[in-house]
C-alpha cells in the first residue's frame, strides 16, 4: 500500500453516486440535428473549415485548431451541415457563440479511418500531432487541449504521469463507469501517454476510496505494467490537480506553477480513454460518456453521448420530468452551473447533467451577515482565507485579494457548501477574478496608450525644434548678410543693384555671337520676302495682295537695317 | 585632550554638539544630493492610476497634465473615462475622501467605444491624424485613412475635426470572452424566510 498524503479542508456532501449506476453505459439514438459549438476547449475558438450545404461524414474535420491552444472539431455523426452561427452554448453566461449545426442524415457513415497497432514504433511527435488532429481537449471539466499538457518540452524532463480518476464531485460517475467497461482501452492509453512523456518514473491512478468496483476492474490490467492504483479516502475536492498530486506524491505545486513546472503531468482519465480511440482507433474526440441523473429524471445512468447532442434530447429519452426539475445543471452541484436553455449542446468537457428536483436541491437562501464563523476557512482545500477574500472582494481591493492568493482559489465550492449564512462566496471570488483580470488588461492597454501619447509629444516636440534651428538660422544668416555689406544708404543699395545687374551681363563675345545672329536672320527673313513679292508679281495675285507683301518686304529691310547697325555699334 | 574635557566639560560638551551638528548636517546634505529624485514621485503614481486615453475631458492636454494638476491640489474627479473607480484609486493614494464624477466633464461611458472610419467616404485629409493622441490612426494625405483600433483609447478627438463627419465610435463588441462574472448581492440584513423562493437568485448550486 503506497502513503497517501491528507489535504487541508474539504468536505463530505452526500455523494449521490449509486443511482447512476445501476445500469451499464448506454447509447442514445442519434438526434435529428446537432450543434457543435467552435470553443469547448480553453484556448482561442476553433476555426470551421466547413460550409452551409456541405456534406460531412462521421469523424471529418469541420473546424481546425487555431494556433497552439486549440483543438480541432469533428463531425459526431454524418449528414449535412445546416447552419454555421451563434448558438446558446454551455458557459456560465448564458450567451451564444459560434456553433456549427448538422443535420443528421440518420447512416452514421465514418470517414476513412486508420489507427497505429504498435504506438512503440511511432515517434511521440507523430502522437502528438495525432492528438492534436484528433482534437482532445481535456474531459475533466476544464478542457485544456490535450497536445499541449503532453508537450511540455525539454527544459521540464516529466518524471511523474499521474491519471485522476478521482471524480470527487458528487453524483457524477462518468469516469467510475468508464473505467469498469473499458478498463483495458484506458491502460492501454496510459501506455501512449506515457511513451510520449519518455517513459516517466512513476505512473500513479488517482481513485477514491467510493469505487471499489472501478478499482477491481483496473487491478487485473495493470499487472507487471509499473502502473500505480492508489486508493485513498474520499474527500470533496480531491479531484482539483493540485489537491491530487498532494494526495499522492506530498509535493506542494507552488502558486502561479503548472505541474509540469515541478516534473509531473495531471491527466484525466477520461482523456486518457479518448488519446486510446484517436491513436489506436483513429477515432476524433466526437462522443463521451456523460452521467444523467437526479430526481427529475426517471432514468439514471450513464451514456455514450455525440458531442453536439442537445441536453433536451438527451433528457427526453430519460423520462424527464420538468414538473418536478428546479434547473438543468450541466457539471456537479458543486461546481456545475445552471443552463439557460435546454437546447444548449453537449460539450467535450460534459461530464454530467444534472437535473435535480426542488427538493433535492433546493434553491439558494438569500446571503446572511457573515458571522465569522470560520468555517470556510476549515473547509477550503487550498488553505485560503475565505472570510478575508469576501471583505476583500466586497471592498473590490484588488491588492489585498491578490497578496491574499486569491488566484489559487480552485473554486471548488466547498466555502460556499459550509457557510451557514449561505454567502455565495465562490461567486465573489470569480466575480473578483474577472475585474481583476480585466483590471490588467486595461493596465497593460493604458500602458501601451501612455507610451504612444509619449512618443507623439516628443516627436512632435522634436519637430518643433528642428524647425525653430531653422528658423533661427536663417535669421542668423539675414543679420551676417547685413553686418557683410555695412550701413544701408540709398546709394549703397543702388550700387549693389547694378552690381548685380553687371554680373548678370553676358560677356562681350557672346554679345558679338547673338547681334550677329540676329543680321543673319533679318537677312533670311529679308531674302524670303522679296520671294514671296517676285511670285506674286509673276503670277496674277490682286493689288492689295502685293501691297501687303511689298509692305512686309519694308518691314524686314528696316529690321535688317537696324540689326547692322547694332552690330556696328557693338564692333566700335 | 582628557584634561580638557573635564576641566571645561560644558564647553566640551557644546564643542562635541557642534562637531555631531556639523558632522550629520554634512551626512544628509550629501545623501540629499546623492539620492535625489527626479520630478515628483506622486505625479507618476496618479498617471500610473488614469486610463490614459488622452482624450482631454478633463480640460488638460492629455492624461499626464492632470496628473501634474492633481498633485498640485486640483479635484480628482474630472475624469469620466476613468470613471469612480480611477477616482477611488486616486482617492486611496492620496488618502483623501473619494467624490463622485463631476458631470461637468462628461459621463462615465457603460460600454467602451472605438472609432471606426467609414472608409469609402474618407477624403484623406489627415485631420483625424493630427487629432489623434495616440498615433492610432493611419493614413497619408489623399489616400484612405483607417483606425487601428487595438491602439484606439476611445477619446473621440478625431471626430470633431473630421470634414466629412466619417468617423463613428462604435462601442466594442464583447463576445463570451469578455464576460465577466457578476458580483453577487451584499446580504440586505432581511431574514432568510422573508424572502420568497421566486426572487432569489438561480444562479450556482451551493
């Protein structure tokens, strides 16, 4: 028996577990239409490389990953593609987001598909890219794609691959139903991951105490295989990373550091199920096995469901009751959040679907004073101080919230749970999040804007400058011109006219050059008339015709006469 | 040496006093040059506290002025950008009472806005260039203008000099991304049967 290790806090609310369980993971038929939403992973939304009017088959691609973070989509069954557009989707908002919709053409015919039988033979980079087509995204909850967690580079040698099978949320036992069907597919997963991770020291299942029956179907498989099936007590939030690898390894992941950061890699074992169909079966992440339960419904159990199914669908084959239902919710009472329509799809990251009656989960009391009780403080599993983060959150002191490590708070709900005064205290905690968030990025904007502003008004003033040098100069140059030529009488300013002028006269041989030209031409134009007067003459053209031409003849003679005699007085 | 001290010891006395006077008088006047700081140090943390849009609402030319206007005793409420909560940051450095916003200046805007050219009307003028604190606007004379509008702070300079009234501030889109939890209810001191089922909220299961 391996040392477990105990954490802070936690606590014990009925587990609601065995309802579900009662019957094998079942199948749902495929509904008429499915909507796929672009963002179920955490990272930017995927693109669709798909149309309206498309046709896809089971497994295509319809939406490539963008950029690292990202997971790609495919079709979970075949038919037509519908409608690309903005779906309520499944977020605590509310709000819609980009979805992509098929209509079911009922055939359920599959893509070419091709595994790889001996992963050993296959390079973990040929994996890696294999998961990242396959699109796997974390099926915990949190939906952090798959490829990244396993690639956590050279700088951060992985010597301990830890699977959480813990599931410690009440009422959902996807996972525990999971493991007692598909024991071997999952070891065999375990077997990919740890063959892309180099082969790390330690493999550890993380499983709770509550599923005796998941442990005894996963003891046959992980016989002389180095795999590590460490039970320990059941405890809500055992399942968080952090609280887990505590659980079994004692290590402390230290604030603001993922696991990779001290040497260990946190998967979910559901993941690891879905990396064994994509690289074994060349199967994309396109169903999961989702719990449906409380007492609204009359079925309870668990099923392989296509992503994309919409929650009424889904419901309707369980005999719902919407009389007796408070609110859907989608996740665990603790941590899950209520759906505004029951139309919103399953998503990669849907665990359970939750549809309680007024009695089972009643709705919440309206929030009391804080008596100071420090319960919260008891329970937290992060050991945080609830009671101090409320003032805080409440005062919006985004300095003390964050001195007080309000960022490790996992949001568990295990304040909440034992608050007597029913503060809904994970609420002011995301709500604080968020602004604190927010509160950077404008930080980081503002920055940016002030740095801008700066430049502009040195630029600016630069050029300011530039032109007040010049402007000086000139004048510089103006009061030198003065001081050069002395005082400014009106003699002195005639003087420099004519000097001016004597300086633009041309010299006395080009003079003699132009004046000679001009006899020259006054000769031609001369000679031209006189021809134009004889043809006239000759032939029979009018007195007045003549005249003119005579008068021309005149004209260009004094001209003549007048170039000569310019000439000459420039010879003299 | 000895002798002397206890022959005159008040004149000893003074003369070590004076001595002591002169000798830390000469410390701090060093460590007051050594260690000088350029400018006044609160001006940087008010600018730090402004959102820095430079948009000039509050009657300065640009966001650092009134910082500078504010070290020197000027209220601290004339920016609308900035809204209460800029106000209440200066008010808590400067450990003040924090006012609300001066309407005067403008009204603190729900949704931020950015400007958008409507770019087949734009005639090139470069007006909208000149206005703009933050260079975010590119464009050269005669050619189509367009706003980069990851650097636009939403001041709306540029839409008063515009010829041609082309410019639009168009309030930022916010998708699922830029959802923000909201902030619970503060308990209202009511006892809890008081209030009926139908109004309490539906929000988390605790």
């Amino acid at each position: 028996m391996r040392q477990t290790w105990v954490t802070p806090g936690g606590v014990h609310p009925p587990e609601n577990k065995e309802q579900s369980l009662t019957q094998p993971i079942g199948s749902l038929p495929i509904p008429e239409k499915l909507v796929i939403p672009l963002g179920q992973h955490i990272g930017a939304p995927a693109i669709a490389c798909v149309k309206v009017g498309d046709k896809v088959l089971k497994g295509q691609k319809i939406a490539d990953p963008a950029g690292t973070v990202s997971a790609a989509i495919h079709a979970p069954t075949s038919g037509t593609i519908t409608a690309v557009e903005a779906r309520p989707v499944a977020h605590s908002s509310g709000m819609n987001a980009l979805c992509v919709e098929i209509t079911s053409d009922g055939e359920d015919q599959w893509v070419d598909k091709s595994g790889i039988s001996d992963f050993e033979h296959t390079s973990p980079s040929a994996l890696l890219s294999i998961i990242t087509e396959a699109g796997i995204a974390g099926m915990g909850g949190a939906g952090f794609p798959a490829s990244v967690k396993l690639n956590p580079g050279f700088q951060r040698p992985i010597d301990t691959l830890i699977i959480n099978a813990t599931e410690c949320e009440p009422y959902i036992t996807a996972d525990d139903a999971l493991i007692r069907e598909r024991a071997q597919g999952i070891i065999e997963g375990i077997g990919i991951l740890s063959h892309i991770l180099g082969n790390p020291n330690d493999i550890l299942i993380g499983i709770e105490d509550n599923k005796p029956e998941a442990i005894e179907a996963l003891t046959p498989h992980i016989q002389d295989t180095g795999i590590n099936l460490v039970s320990f007590p059941t405890k809500y939030p055992s399942g968080g990373e952090k609280q887990l690898i505590y659980i079994l390894t004692g290590k402390e992941l230290p604030s603001g550091q993922i696991p990779a950061d001290i040497g260990m890699v946190c998967v979910n074992i559901g993941t690891t199920f879905a990396i064994k169909q994509a690289v074994v079966e060349g199967e994309p992440l396109i169903a999961r096995v989702t719990t449906v339960t409380g007492e609204a419904c009359e079925v309870n159990r668990n099923y392989d469901v296509l992503i994309g199914t919409p929650i009424a669908h889904v419901l309707k084959h369980n005999k719902f009751n919407s009389q007796r239902c408070s609110r859907v919710i989608m996740g665990g009472p603790m941590m899950g959040f209520s759906l505004t329509s029951k139309q919103i799809p399953i998503v990669k990251t849907t665990n359970c679907i939750l549809a309680p009656s007024v009695e089972e989960i009643p709705h919440n009391e309206p929030a009391q004073p804080c008596i100071r009780c420090g319960m919260c403080a008891e329970a937290c599993p992060a050991s945080l101080l609830p009671q101090q983060l409320l003032w805080y959150s409440q005062a919006k002191d985004h300095e003390r919230l964050q001195s007080h490590n309000l960022f490790d708070c996992i949001e568990c709900g295990a304040c909440s749970y034992v608050c007597p005064s029913n503060i809904p205290l994970v609420q002011h905690y995301r709500s604080s999040k968020s602004d604190i968030k927010k509160a950077q990025e404008e930080k980081v904007k503002s920055d940016q804007a002030r740095e801008r502003f700066e430049f502009r008004q040195q630029r600016i003033e630069l050029a300011e400058k530039e032109r007040e040098a010049k402007r000086a100069a000139r004048r510089e140059a103006a009061k030198q011109a003065k001081a050069t030529t002395g005082t400014d009488s009106m003699a002195d300013i005639v003087a420099a006219a004519q000097a001016r002028t004597a300086a633009k006269k041309t010299s006395p041989e080009q003079e003699l050059a132009k004046l000679e030209r001009a006899v020259s031409s006054a000769e031609m134009r001369v000679q031209k008339a006189q021809d134009k007067l004889d043809t006239a003459t000759a032939g029979s053209e009018t007195e007045e015709k003549i005249n003119i031409l005579s008068a021309a003849l005149s004209g260009a003679q004094q001209k003549l006469e007048k170039a000569k005699a310019r000439l000459a007085e420039h010879s003299k | 040496m000895l002798d002397f001290i206890i022959q005159q010891p008040i004149i000893a006395a003074l003369v070590a006093l004076a001595g002591l006077g002169i000798l830390f008088g000469a410390l701090l006047g060093f460590a007051a040059e050594k260690f000088k700081i350029e400018g006044d140090p609160v001006i940087d943390q008010i600018d730090e506290l402004l959102p820095q849009t430079q948009c000039g609402q509050c009657g300065f030319p640009g966001c650092r002025p009134y910082a500078e206007s504010i070290a020197d005793g000027d209220e601290i409420n004339k920016c609308p950008p900035g809204g209460q909560s800029t106000i209440n940051a200066i008010a808590s450095l400067l450990d003040v009472p924090a006012p609300e916003l001066d309407q005067e200046h403008g009204q603190e805007a729900e949704v931020k806005s950015v400007a958008y050219i409507r770019e087949d009307e734009c005639i090139g003028c470069t007006k909208c260039i000149q206005a703009c604190p933050v260079d975010a606007i590119l464009g050269a004379a005669k050619l189509m203008h367009t706003v980069i509008v990851d650097e636009c702070t939403g001041c709306d300079l540029c839409v008063e000099p515009c010829p041609v009234d082309c410019i639009d501030m168009i309030p930022v889109e916010t998708g699922i991304k830029q959802w923000q939890w909201p902030a619970p209810p503060l308990p209202n001191g009511l006892i809890a049967t008081d209030k009926t089922h139908s109004d309490s909220n539906h929000e988390d299961a605790a």
